[in-house]
C-alpha cells in the first residue's frame, strides 16, 4: 500500500509542472510576438538607412527596446524550461535516513546522527585546522546544488565535466601526434618519431558561500532546508564559476579561455588560442560583417563543428541579432524549442555575461566544441559548517566545493578578435 503522504507529495508535484508548463508556453508565445514586432521595426530601420543614410531616431530607440524584451524574455524562458524539465526525486530508507540525520544538523546543530551513518563522512573544513570541522553534504543535497547549478552556470551545459577524488587533475596529452602510416604484412616498417607529449594539470580551487538564515527558517518543520541551501548558493557559485572559466588566471581557480596567449589563428600552436580579426577596431568591418563571423566557423577542423557552439555576452547577442546575410535573412534565430539555445549562423549561441563588450582588440566572442576543448573538474563533496555564533540571531552555514578547469584541446576552441588584423 502507498505511503498518503507519498501520494499527496506526488500529487503536488505534478500540479506544480503543470503550471509551470502553462508558464511556459505563455513566455514562449510573448517571445514570438516580441521578435516579430523587433524584425518589422529593424526592417523599417534598415530600409530607411539604405534609402537615406540614416534612420528615425525613435524607431532607432524601438529596435533597442524590442531588443532589451528580446534578451529578458530568453532568460525567462530558459528558467522556465529548466524547471519544468528538473525530474521528481524519490527517496529509499537509506537515502530518507540520511536525509533526516543531515535534516536535523542543518536545522538545530544536532551532529550526533551523522556521525552513527555511513553515508555521510565527518571532516575538517580547512587541513591542519580541526577545530573548524564541518560536514560532507549526503549525496542527495550535492545532487540538488550540482543541479541548481548547471542552471545558472551557462558553461557547464556545453564543457567537459569531470568528478574526482584528488585535489587535481593531471592527463598526459599528445600534442604533436606521432607519425603512422600503412604496411603490408611482411614490409619493413620504419621507425616512427616519438610523440610531443604535454602534461594538462588541473588544480582544483576551493570555492565557498555563506548563506545565512534565521532560526524561525530553520525551525520551519515544513521548509527544505536542502532546497534552500541550493538555492542559497546557486547564483554565488555560478557568479564566481562562470567569471573563472571565462577569464580566470588559474591561481586557486580555473584558467579561463580567455587567460591563455591568443594569436592569430594561422600561427596558433599548442598552448595558444587562435583568433580571426573582424577588420576594424572594437566593431564589424563596414562591408561584409558577417565575413568574420563565416571564416570564424570554419577556423577549427571539421570535427570540432559538429559539436561547436558560439559563446559571447547578451549584449553582443544584441548587435548580432540585427545582422542579415545576402538573402535578407536574420542570422540570428530564436530557438525552435523551450530550453534550446537561439542559434547564429545555423550554430547554438550560448550567453555568457563574463565575456567582453565589444572594444578596440576585444574578443568577445568565442566558438568551438566546448566539451572537446574545455574540461571543468569536480571534486567530490560539498562540505557545510554551520556557525550559529558569529553572525547571531543569524546562523551561517559556510559551504564550500572544489571546482578546477581549463583547455584541453587548443584546436577547438577559437575567438573573435574586434581588431584590425
């Protein structure tokens, strides 16, 4: 027989998806008229450029209006399709056990019960300092921040991701490939060169938040404490993450694409990032724009395009989206599906606010397959110590996990230089 409250709980939860889809479609139908309304004004402001060599300045200031709408109801309808997408998580007795010996640490201090578990493993937050102790989060709370995450981390939907149990990683990579070639049976076969071996060495970086609450939360029977410290550290951790795999120097971070030496793509050699120039100085060229963006696609090898994703800043999504080609289309298109990317050029375009504004010798737009060429590293374990003294009435709960990362294929990842050459 099923447990009533299992029922009433699934009962809810589908309740609860089906709003959010009605949501959902009701976004998506706002988007289209937006973006039809947006096409007809920059139609109107293109036609008035090519016969007068100026434009309206109120239908100027329309277009960036419609713009603006266009970009926040994209970021609506991503949040909307994630959580309408995030699955229903059931619970066995173990992982139910575990949730209410971390349950009651997390809202009265009681450590007691995590220690008589398994499941979950006592440690020092800092090395050497054990008078700092907290506690590995049970799996199912890591699982909610992993997941709260990915939806407010852009970069970790298209890079590598990889867990550990180390504090980094390290993976021997051939650079310049060793020679073959093709033999018959009894042919001699000549010696081959060895091969340019080079080590990746990902050191991870200890990033923390520290939510904090009140004890008339915490004493809340009904609140979920887990759902809370997710979303608590979500938007803190994704604000850091995604500034470090943009930009990052690697010093108790991720390197960023950004970080590494970028060269024009023609010398580009191991350990360096190629880029193409758009001709003129922090913008487009004034004839034939789309020209770098054509020689961009087609900088990395065929097998990186299959995979390859734009990567660039809402604001530069915003110049982008009033370009056309040849034919008089729109380069940019919105997606076809809820939760898909809008895609440039027929390739997914994936926001990022870390990288640059369009400037003299920026490169503010990336392309490539991420998942090829970036690696993200996890180490396992989201530790949490709860500190109901430092802040009081206010009790903290500082949460840390170890996050490293960066290139791991140099040839499949390209940038846009707004440069002359």
């Amino acid at each position: 027989m099923r447990n009533p409250k299992t029922c009433k709980k699934e009962t809810t939860h589908k309740e609860t998806k089906m709003i959010k889809s009605a949501e959902l479609r009701t976004a998506q139908a706002d988007f289209s008229a937006t973006f039809s309304a947006f096409k007809d004004a920059n139609d109107q402001r293109l036609a008035e450029i090519e016969a007068k060599q100026s434009a309206d300045i109120l239908l100027t200031e329309k277009v960036e209006r419609l713009n603006t709408a266009l970009d926040q109801q994209t970021s609506k309808i991503e949040r909307l399709a994630i959580k309408t997408a995030q699955p229903h998580i059931g619970e066995s007795p173990q992982n139910s056990e575990a949730k209410s010996a971390w349950s009651s640490y997390i809202r009265t201090g009681d450590a007691q019960a995590l220690g008589a578990l398994n499941t979950i493993e006592g440690k020092a937050l800092t090395a050497g300092v054990g008078a700092e102790g907290g506690y590995v989060a049970p799996a199912e709370t890591e699982s909610r921040i992993e997941r709260a995450l990915a939806e407010a981390s852009p970069f970790r939907s298209i890079a590598s991701l990889r867990s550990i149990g180390a504090v980094s990683f390290k993976k021997p990579i051939s650079a310049g490939g060793a020679a073959s070639g093709w033999a018959g049976e009894t042919a001699a076969r000549p010696e081959t060169t060895a091969p340019q071996m080079q080590l990746l060495d990902f050191p991870t970086g200890e990033l923390y938040a520290m939510p904090a609450a009140t004890q008339v939360l915490l004493d809340d029977g009904v609140a979920d404490v887990d759902q809370w410290l997710a979303d608590e550290v979500r938007d803190v951790f994704a604000a850091q993450e995604t500034a470090a795999f943009t930009s990052g120097d690697g010093i108790n971070k991720p390197n960023g694409i950004l970080n590494y030496t970028a060269v024009a793509d023609a010398t580009q050699s191991w350990g360096n990032v190629g880029y193409i120039a758009t001709g003129a100085a922090g913008a487009f060229a004034s004839t034939a724009p789309i020209d770098a963006l054509i020689d961009l696609i087609y900088a990395p090898d065929t097998r990186y395009r299959a995979g390859a994703n734009f990567v660039m800043n809402r604001r530069t999504v915003g110049v982008l989206r009033k370009f056309k080609d040849a034919d008089g289309n729109y380069i940019w298109q919105p997606a076809t599906t809820a939760g898909q990317p809008s895609s440039l050029l027929g390739y997914p375009v994936v926001e990022v606010e870390d990288m640059p504004d369009i400037s003299a010798n920026s490169t503010s737009v990336a392309f490539g397959d991420f998942r090829r060429g970036y690696l993200i590293v996890d180490r396992q374990g989201v530790r949490v110590l709860r500190d109901p003294y430092s802040a009081k009435p206010y009790v903290l709960f500082y949460t840390t996990k170890r996050v490293g990362g960066g290139i791991q294929d140099f040839n499949a990842i390209k940038l846009l230089k707004f440069a002359v050459s």
